[in-house]
C-alpha cells in the first residue's frame, strides 16, 4: 500500500507516529518517576513495559502508510539498501526529528512542566558502545524477522526494545530522533545535550555496520529479492 500513498502523507504518518513515541517514552518517565519513590529501577522497569508495549501498535496503526520507520537509523538503512530513496530517507529523517520534538512537547504540556527544557542526565563513556549495540541489533531483528515472521514483526520489536532496555548500559535509545528529542527534557528519559552527540554516531554507525553484516551473513551469494515487492509494501519497519 505504500506505494499508492503520498509522499507528505507519509511524512506527516511519521511525524505523527514519532509524536505519540515520544509522548509515550517521556510520558511514561515523568509518570514512573513521580510515582516510584526515588526507586529508579522501578522507574526503568515501567518506562520500558510502557514503551515496548506501545511500539507494536504504533507500527501495525501506521504501518500501511509509512511502513513506520520512526527512526532516521532505519531510514538510513532502507537507503543503503536501495529501498528507500535517499531523498526519501532525509524526508522522513526530518518528519520523525520534527515530530519527536513535538512528542517531548506534548508530555510535558500534559505533566505541567516546561514545553522543553534542556536535558541535565549525563550519558557517556560506554553508554556509546551501547547505542551502537542496541541500534545494530534493532536493525539486524528488522531486517531478519521482516522476512522470516513478517506478521510476528511488530511484537519482536517491541520485545527486544523492552529487553534492551535492561541489557544496554544507555537503557537503547536506538534512535536519532528519540536522541536530539531527549535532550529536550529534564524527565528520567532525558540526555545531557552534549552527552547527544556521541549517541548520534554511535546510532549511525551501528545502523551502517548492521546492514552490512545483514548483506554479509544473510544474503551473501544469492539474489537481493529478500522481500517480494508486494509484501514488503505491507510489512512495517519501525524501532523506538
């Protein structure tokens, strides 16, 4: 169905589909961290059910218009791999930063906080290594399960963000967008503003590395039809 939609049709699915992301991730981080008491494990343990429970129906509601990428790694992606042209890609690139920023906006305006405040939660050292693991190994679940369990996609996705939330020292950001929108609160969710730009390359080349090795392990020596046409145009592709 993508095929048949507009291009600002889906730019405005993924703003809208970043925007309520957002308002999950950093709703849920306000909420959780007013009501745990100082307990930021509890704090991690509902900000990461809310989020992982949130992205399997952000991705099957908009993913017939966008395929919901919601991510500029994953565009990123789609344009290494020819699926998306890199035009395209930096459209959708500025739709979901436009619309995350939107996302932080709304949850403090429900919260009664600030519209935007600068992040204050540093983020560093192997936080980095981090964002580039949680960022490669989204990729390598969306690429793989997109062709061997389409219909289970959403779901796997949603899953492993809520696992690696835990497992990655920097709680998965995953995201470029999600990264610049974060340090645009003072929640649990947030990023120091300088602590942002080493999680943007770590994003970057964790998407670049892990679509290369996707090539390389799973499509070494045989045609690139991974996706027949007409189902990939119905299989969603989002991240957090």
């Amino acid at each position: 169905m993508t095929a048949t939609v507009s291009l600002p049709r889906r730019l405005a699915a993924e703003a809208l589909g970043t925007l309520l992301l957002l308002a999950v991730v950093v709703g849920s981080g306000i909420m959780a961290q007013r009501l745990s008491g100082g307990n930021d494990g509890v704090a991690l343990l509902a900000n990461a059910v809310a989020t992982g429970a949130a992205l399997p129906v952000l991705i099957l509601l908009f993913g017939p218009l966008s395929r919901t990428h919601l991510n500029p790694a994953v565009s990123l992606v789609m344009a290494l791999r020819r699926e998306l042209p890199p035009r395209e890609a930096l459209l959708y690139a500025a739709a979901q930063t436009v619309g995350a920023v939107l996302g932080v906006a709304l949850a403090h305006a429900m919260f009664g906080l600030p519209v935007l405040e600068w992040g204050v939660r540093a983020r560093t050292g192997g936080q980095w290594l981090a964002e580039a693991v949680a960022t490669a190994s989204l990729v390598l679940v969306i690429l793989g399960l997109r062709r061997s369990a389409p219909a289970a996609l959403p779901w796997a996705i949603g899953a492993w963000i809520t696992a690696a939330y835990w497992f990655t020292a920097s709680t998965s950001f995953a995201n470029p967008a999600v990264t610049l929108a974060r340090a645009l609160t003072t929640s649990f969710a947030g990023i120091a503003p300088g602590d942002a730009p080493g999680f943007l390359v770590a994003q970057l080349v964790g998407a670049a590395g892990a679509a290369w090795g996707f090539t390389a392990l799973w499509e070494s020596g045989e045609a690139r039809s991974a996706v027949p046409a007409a189902a990939a145009q119905a299989r969603p592709l989002s991240s957090p």
